[in-house]
C-alpha cells in the first residue's frame, strides 16, 4: 500500500458515532444456547430458565441451633419455677424423626428433624448430661425452622436472567438440583497485533523483526476486563504485523472461541495490516468511530455459512484506548452474549473539564472518599494515562454534544470490578 494515494489508503475507513458503532456491533451478536452446566461449573454464568422448587425445603420441622427439643407447654413458670427434664435420646441430622414424650427433651444437633410432639429447641450447652436444667421459658417455634421455610413447592428459587453466584448454588443445591440450565460464559480469544510486541510468533519478513520488543499491556488488561465482565478467555497470544500470520491466528482462534478481538494494527499506516485483513477476509470494516481516546475501531465476521459466524472485533493497540472501546462497547457485546444488559448508574461530577464536541469521551474518575455516588476526574481527560487507568474507580462516558462537563453534572459510569 505504500505508493498508493490517501483516498485509496482509506478507502475502507468510514466514520460512526459510538451508539451507531456499538448499535452495529451488538447486530451481529446474540445471547448464546443455553446448556446444562452441574453446579459447580454454574457459577458465574446466567441462569436460562427459573428454578422452582420441587418439594418443600426443609421438609419437616428442623432445629434452626444446637440445643434441647423440648414442648413449649414443658417450660411454662419456669422462670419462677425451674423445671429438670431428663434427656431420652440424641437428634442428629439426616435422620427421620422421633417421637418427644411429655416432660422430657431430646439433645439435638442444628438441622436435625424436630422430634414429634417437640415444638422448641432451646438454645443451652449440649453436654453429655443426663437431664437439662430450664430456668426460663421458651415460646413455641422457637429455634425451629418449619417445613417450607426455605422455600415451598412450587417457589421460584432463582429467577432466569440471574448472574449465578455462591448463595443460588447454594439454594439450587439445597432444593436437590445438581445440573442447572445457562447460557454459559462466552468464550473469547486475545491477539495482539504487532511486530514490536514481545512473544509473538516468528515472521517470514525481516522487516517486521523488532529490534527492541516491547510488552503488552493491553492483552492483559483487555482481558481482565472481559474476565470482570463475566467471559472466559481462553485464549491470548501476539502476532506481527504480518497479514497471512494474523489471518492464520485468527482462524485457529476462532475454532475455540464465540468471539475474537484483535489489539493494534489498525491504523492507515503502510505496515499495519488489520484493516485490509479485516475487509478481505472477513466481510468487515475499519471505521474512525467518534470516540476519545481511540477512533479506529472495526469488525466482521469468521466463518464460511455452514455454521454460525464468530465475530470479530478489532480495537486499537493502546491500552488506554483499548480500556475506552471496551468500556464504549465491548462490555456490551458481551452483556450481550450473556443474555443480560449493561448497567451504568450515573454519579455526579465534583469537578468540570472541556469535552471536544462532536466525540464521545471516555474519562477515568475515582469515588470522592466516603461517597458512592460523587466521582473527580483522574489525570487529564484530554490524555489520560495508563497510571490513571490504575487509579481510577470507573470511567464516565460524555456524550458527543457535550462541550463542556460541568460540576454537579450527572454523567453515566462504568464501574471497574475489584
């Protein structure tokens, strides 16, 4: 491409504004098959379908504590009379009940089945004594659980479209459920592209041999990123700006992954070679897309028709800019992918800079200390930094008509997850 004019040089770069960019991109995408995980494998992913209670839990009445099944009647005048009553047995979980005589108590464990005719436990030292000594009364209920606390059949235990974590496992598998249907985590594989990248793959050009490799940032931090907002990377490796190797990458990536994401070479310089790939090869496009930091942004599609297509999404090579596309529009692809939507809450800004009309900007901002919802700038947000990419809470997306953001303005945020 080299002796070629400008106009053919960017022959396929075109201009969108963040929405239509992110509105195309999200086009292409749909939340993924639901599949039938075990549990443990579950977490994390979001849930397809409601799970509904199939029977009462706990089934049967159930020491909420470790004490002495008792009758409530048993205690009554306690308090001004003491009451002895000799212990019969032992309550252990996993056994059926029992059956309580009057005045008497039965040592149980917490969750052991209420003994028949009991319908307390009261709370006291479990010793291997003989009897237990009352001295105060306990009303009836007390330290039990009753059948169908947890949930009655016929409960929804976790609604569908919920974000799987340790307490719905927990729920699920006390309801006995050991499998659970989700759409799973979208898989997705990282390339970096570019020769001077250390620990990319041997080029059959001299000319893009790097002289003195450099390290990437950006595929690590791209996928934290992808890793907070819930998919698994299954993959992450640099290539050289070498269009057959970056082809072939991309090809072997998307046979284990539901999307693929370049990092770099995406610039209309001579040597970078994504944009060409990207529309010859893959039906797609390299856009200036009107987004602060980082305007070139592209995508298309892997695959020949006989299956569904992996998408492809090409962001800049700068982890700055990087951070800005995920947080302008990869987040939502994935959101996307998992069937759920993206959430920014808005905060209100304590401290004002200049916007450049006419593109979307991407600012890192930090918490004022003690509040939730009150963010300041963190660096310039004319340049930010990498450091200031470290420091910061979140970003604050500024619309592309704003000139100015001014304090007091409310602006929405994405929220880093620690």
């Amino acid at each position: 491409m080299h002796g070629l004019g400008a106009a053919q040089d960017n022959a396929w770069v075109t201009s969108r504004s963040l929405e239509e960019h992110r509105s195309d991109v999200l086009a292409l995408l749909a939340p993924l098959s639901p599949l039938d995980f075990t549990l443990a494998d579950a977490l994390g992913c979001v849930l397809a379908t409601d799970v509904v209670a199939r029977e009462a839990v706990p089934r049967l009445p159930i020491a909420a504590r470790d004490g002495f099944a008792v009758r409530a009647s048993d205690t009554r005048g306690a308090r001004m009379r003491p009451v002895t009553l000799p212990v019969t047995h032992d309550v252990l979980p996993g056994h059926g009940p029992t059956r309580l005589m009057p005045l008497t108590a039965a040592r149980i464990a917490r969750g052991g089945a209420l003994p028949y005719g009991a319908d307390a436990v009261v709370a006291h030292p479990t010793t291997a004594a003989a009897s237990v000594f009352l001295d105060a009364e306990v009303a009836a209920d007390e330290g039990v659980i009753d059948a169908g606390g947890h949930w009655k059949s016929g409960d929804v235990v976790v609604e569908a479209g919920t974000r799987l974590g340790a307490g719905h496992i927990a729920s699920m598998a006390a309801c006995g459920f050991a499998t659970v249907r989700v759409r799973p985590s979208p898989r997705v594989a990282v390339v970096a592209v570019g020769s001077e990248l250390r620990g990319h793959v041997a080029s059959l050009h001299p000319s893009v041999a790097p002289a003195e490799p450099t390290v990437d940032a950006s595929g690590p931090l791209l996928a934290a990123m992808l890793t907070s907002a819930g998919a698994r990377v299954v993959r992450t490796l640099a290539v050289p700006d070498d269009a057959p190797l970056l082809r072939q990458a991309i090809n072997d990536a998307a046979l284990q992954a539901d999307l693929v994401v370049t990092l770099g070479g995406v610039s209309d310089d001579w040597h970078d070679v994504v944009g060409p790939v990207l529309t010859r090869a893959y039906g797609g496009e390299l856009r200036r897309v009107r987004l602060m930091p980082g305007d070139q942004q592209g995508f298309g599609t892997i695959g020949d028709g006989d299956v569904a297509p992996v998408v492809l999404l090409a962001l800049p090579g700068d982890p700055v800019d990087a951070a800005a596309a995920f947080a302008g529009y990869g987040i939502d692809a994935i959101m996307r992918m998992r069937g759920l939507d993206v959430v920014r809450p808005t905060a209100m800004v304590q401290q004002g800079w200049k916007a450049p009309f006419g593109f979307a900007q991407v600012v890192p901002v930090r918490r004022a200390e003690g509040t939730r919802d009150r963010v300041s700038p963190v660096g310039d947000p004319a340049h930010p930094l990498l450091r200031d990419i470290a420091a910061a809470d979140g970003v604050a997306l500024v619309a592309e008509d704003t000139v100015e953001v001014k304090k007091g303005d409310a602006l929405p945020i994405l929220w880093w997850q620690r």
